[in-house]
C-alpha cells in the first residue's frame, strides 16, 4: 500500500522525511507536476518523474537520492524529461534506442544530435544509466566520478562535442587540471567554503574518469573511439606515509584515552583500530554488514560490489587476526551494518573528523586515515611477507598496486645496505 503526498520536494525535505514502516510513500513535488520522490519502507529514497509521450503515460526512475541526483538536480532531470516528451523524445529510452527510433520516423536531423552529444551531455547520461549498465561498480567510485566531473571537467569541457575531442585536447586539459586551473575558494554560506585546489592527482582522478565515460558510451554505441587511451597520463604523485613501530603504539594508546575520555566516540574508535589490523580500505570497515562476518572462521567475506575487486566479480576475504575478532565479538548487534547510525539505520559517517582529533593527539598531523592501510602493508613487508601474500591481505587485483604500497622503509633498506657493505668488505681482510 502506497501513500501519496505532495511537498516542495528540496534536501532539507527530503532529509527529514521518514521511511513508511511498510510499503512506500510517494511524494508529488508541487512545483514542478510530475516529480516525485518515492519512499520505500527499507528508507530508500528515489526520484522519478511522470510524464507522457506520443500520447502514452510513462515513468522514468531518475535516480537515488544523493551524488549525483540532489533534489535540484533530479528536478532539473525531470524538467528535461517532460520537455523533450513534449517533442516526441522519450528521454527513457537509451541513447542508442532513441539513435534508431529517431532515424526509423525520419528523425535524422535529431538523429544526428544525438551522436553530436557534448561531453556534458554524455556525462548526464552516464551517471543516470551508468549505474544499471556497471552494476559491480561501487556507489564510493560513482560519488568519485561525479565529484572530478564536476569540479575539473565540467568547468573546461562541459561543451565540447564528445566525438571531436584528440588527445591533444585532453592532454592540454590535463595539463590544465595539474596546473590548477579548476581551483577555486567560493563561499558557499555563513559558514560553509568550497575549496578546490586541482593539482596532478586530481588530474589522474578525472583523466580516469573521463576514460571511464568515454569507454561506456562506446559500449552503448555512441562513440568510436575513446581519445584518453593515447593520451600519457601523469604520475599521481600521491603520498606515501607509513606510520613507525613506535608511532603505532603511540596511536593505539591514543585511541584508548580517547575513547575512554569520550573524545571520539567508541565506534569511531573501533573502526579505527579494524583499518589498522586488517588494512582494509575505509569503506570496507565503515559499510561492514554483519552478514559479512564470519566470526568462526576468523574473518571476513566481502561480495564483489563492495570491493576493489568487484569488476571482476570476485568476493575479497579479509582475515582476522585475534585482537581484530575481538573487538567484533564484543560488539552488540543492534541492526544489518556493524556500525549503524540509530537515527538513520545506515553505516555512520563522520570517521575523517574522529580521525583528525585522534592524529591530532597522537602527533601525527601529516597521516592520512588510509596511511594506516599502507602501514600494514609496509610492516607485513618488513617482517618477511612477500608482495604476492600482502596483495592478497590488501585485496589487490595486480601486484603494481602491492608495490606501490609495500616498499620497504628506511630500517629495512638500511639493513640490506649493511649486509651487502658486510659481504664486500670480506674482501678487503
């Protein structure tokens, strides 16, 4: 059973609205007819749009509430969509569809448009379609994505027609982003500051992205080419902390007074502690769902739309060491996720800033939360691990990403040196 509403749909709204607790609700915006938010009891909230085209009704789900449909967004969606209904255009229909259905009513001309879409256009596509058409992509990669589209691509690139771009052009544009071209510090409200500072890795990230964009429109038959693979992409130049032995148990000792003291909550505490024993990636602990822990066997199975691995449909385990199964059994399971907010019944957020008060304190201002996931990496290789047992630990698809986490630390470079000074100097007696 369905109830219906109407409201202005906008994110202060949308962010109140409660789940029904059975069926779904549906919201009907009462600005723009046809808009709607639909609530469903799981919380789960998606904007759709009712429209009709060629004298018949139709519907098109929009998106799910968040990157990147914003209230704002998926209204401007829907606008576009009861638009182009008014021309005959049925906006839910693939690009490609719409390609043969146009030219099949003589539709040439728009035909034509179509395969003339700027790169703005085909990236409004791909977020919308992209999701149904990559299912094992993670929603943190799509977040990603629309983050470098929007803050590096869309203010250079938005409207250039896709199929004229060279790789010259995207080269000048990396070149650009690197530079800082993108950055900007805009007021954003009383308190609030957009701060984009562009650099080499957020020029890795969007090439990477614009790849990605350019690869689905060629499987969904809008493009030939994709112009990023002849393009030399910069080195990311991302840096790499690993954290000491001393500093380790510094950090650990940090987290228990913390936590103690109610500086950090103690989930925050616990997630912390979980990235450092397993070197799993932030998410990994962050969106654990109890269904994936496996308390008998001493670890944990992650499905492949969670994962790194996931394109290759392949499950991660990630195996727990005894303090690390500790700390889950002494949790209380209070819902489907490990760490679930009470009030939204989702996994938590706010784990960067409990991180930064706890560096903080530990004196460690310039380790990111991720470091602690190299760091592991790095201790495994000291002690004797080899690169093919840590790629496994860190859930790695090639060895060149173990590499770049994994290499040794000046302690352990400086005792090969003097073993090998050792063996020369044998010679000289």
């Amino acid at each position: 059973m369905s109830d219906v509403l109407k409201a202005k749909i906008n994110k202060r709204f949308v962010d109140s609205a409660m789940p029904p607790e059975t069926g779904d609700t549906r919201i009907w915006d009462i600005e723009l007819r046809g808009f709607m938010l639909r609530i469903s009891s799981s919380g789960r909230k998606t904007y759709c749009v009712k429209y009709r085209v060629n004298r018949q009704q139709r519907w098109m789900t929009i998106g799910e509430h968040g990157l990147p449909w914003t209230p704002e967004a998926a209204r401007n969606r829907a606008r576009e969509v009861i638009t182009e209904a008014t021309k005959g255009v049925d906006l839910s229909e693939t690009p490609s569809e719409r390609v043969k259905a146009l030219a099949g009513k003589g539709g040439l001309v728009i035909a034509k448009a179509m395969r003339d879409a700027t790169i703005g256009q085909l990236f409004e596509m791909y977020f919308r379609d992209g999701p149904s058409d990559k299912p094992l992509k993670r929603e943190s990669s799509w977040s990603v994505d629309a983050t470098s589209y929007k803050r590096h691509i869309k203010p250079l690139l938005d409207d250039v027609i896709a199929k004229d771009v060279r790789p010259s052009d995207l080269a000048a544009w990396q070149r650009d982003v690197a530079a800082g071209k993108t950055s900007h510090d805009i007021k954003t409200g009383p308190r609030g500051r957009s701060i984009v500072k562009g650099g080499p890795s957020a020029a890795s990230r969007g090439m990477r992205c614009l790849s990605a964009m350019f690869s689905w429109a060629i499987w969904r038959e809008i493009l030939e080419t994709n112009p990023c693979s002849k393009v030399q992409k910069l080195r990311d130049n991302r840096r790499e902390r690993s954290i000491t032995t001393e500093e380790a148990k510094k950090l650990w000792t940090v987290l228990d007074e913390a936590q103690a003291a109610w500086v950090i909550a103690p989930h925050y505490a616990n997630i912390i502690r979980l990235i450092m024993l397993t070197g799993a990636r932030r998410n990994e602990i962050t969106e654990l769902n109890w269904s994936e822990v496996d308390i008998e066997r001493s670890r944990l199975v992650l499905p492949p739309i969670r994962t790194k691995m996931g394109s290759q449909n392949k499950s991660r385990t990630i195996i727990l060491s005894e303090q690390a199964r500790a700390i889950l059994e002494y949790l209380p399971r209070l819902g489907p996720y490990v760490f679930m907010s009470q009030i939204s019944g989702k996994p938590v957020l706010g784990v960067n800033k409990a991180w930064l008060k706890v560096r903080e304190l530990a004196g460690l201002s310039d380790v990111r939360l991720h470091d602690l996931r190299h760091s592991f990496a790095t201790f495994a290789v000291e002690d004797g691990a080899s690169l093919y047992l840590v790629g496994r630990a860190l859930g790695h698809a090639n060895a060149s990403s173990t590499e770049r986490y994994a290499h040794p630390g000046d302690t352990a470079a400086r005792i090969i040196a003097e073993k090998v000074a050792e063996r020369f100097a044998i010679g000289r007696e």
